[in-house]
C-alpha cells in the first residue's frame, strides 16, 4: 500500500498547477482515507499537500498584492521608498528623492483614498475552498495597510521635508478601518 500510494500522489504532486488542484488532492485523500489508507501513508501526503498548498497561497498573494498597490495608486511611491533605502544616508531628506515629491505623493495618495471606496482586490471567487478565500483576501489587505503604514511613518517622520503633510488624510488605524469594512 505504501509504495502505491508514494507512487501515485508523488506522480499527482508533480502535475499540481494551481490552489484547485490541490483542494481536489485534498479531496481525494481524505476520500482513501476512509477507505482505508493507513494514517502512516496519508499523514505523510497530508503534511506535503499543506506544504504546497501554502507555498501556491503564498505566491499568488505575493503577486496579487504588487497588482493592488499599483491599482490604487501606493506601487510607485512604495517602490521609490525601496530605491531610497538602498541609498540612504543619515539626514538624507526624503521629499529629495526621485518618485517621493510632495506631488507625487499627493497623486498616489488621492487615487490610494479613492480606490479605499471599493479596493481593487481580487475576488477569488475561482478558489473553492471560502477559508482560502478569505485567508487571501485578508493577507492583501494585511499587505497593503503594511505598505501604507511604511509610506505614512517614513514621509510624516522628522526626515520626510514635506511642507505639508495634508494629503495624508488618514492615518493607519483609520486606513485599516477603512479596509476591514
């Protein structure tokens, strides 16, 4: 029993494509599992299938968050404040750098706050599974608060060298609020 089933999820993992597949993985062990397969067998599959799976989560959340920071407008400045840090030096102000003027910052801001109406957030109503689907949604939006609390700290710190911090309308736990709803 064990050398088949090695053989035949082992063979199934390799063609493992996308979070489907591995609901319907999941699916089928749990199905042999109540027919009969030793927990020693599927408990070393379980563990593979939750490995993967996360891994396949993991990733698509990666991509899909890049996808809604640059959607609503925070991409660009999140990328400039990336560069900035590479170069950094002590008293360095960061209004100075490419892509973080005050002008920037309140264009990206503006289409941030407008797009917070109905965030551009993938729906993912093509995942089956609704834990998945709302573990997703969430660490997006877990994602692009982080993004945008980093973008509020750093430009509102004593070295951001902006005249005016008015387009920074909502602080974090506001921006948060405003995500959860």
């Amino acid at each position: 029993h064990q050398y088949f089933c090695d053989t035949v999820i082992e063979a199934v993992m390799t063609s493992c494509k996308n979070i489907d597949d591995i609901v319907t993985i999941k699916s089928a062990l749990m199905g042999a599992k109540k027919a009969g397969l030793s927990s020693e067998c599927s408990g070393k599959w379980d563990e593979v299938v939750v490995k993967e799976e996360e891994k396949m989560i993991d990733a698509q959340i990666s991509m899909d968050t890049n996808y809604v920071i640059d959607e609503c407008g925070l991409g660009s400045i999140a990328s400039a404040l990336e560069s900035m840090k590479a170069v950094y030096i002590e008293g360095m102000v960061v209004s100075s750098h490419p892509g973080l003027s005050e002008q920037s910052l309140q264009e990206a801001m503006k289409k941030f706050y407008t797009s917070l109406i109905d965030p551009p957030f993938p729906s993912y109503d093509n995942v089956k599974d609704p834990v998945l689907r709302k573990r997703a949604r969430n660490k997006i939006a877990e994602n692009v608060l982080n993004i945008y609390e980093e973008i509020y700290n750093i430009v509102s710190g004593e070295n951001g060298g902006y005249s005016d911090l008015k387009f920074l309308e909502h602080n974090p736990d506001q921006v948060k609020a405003l995500l959860q709803s």
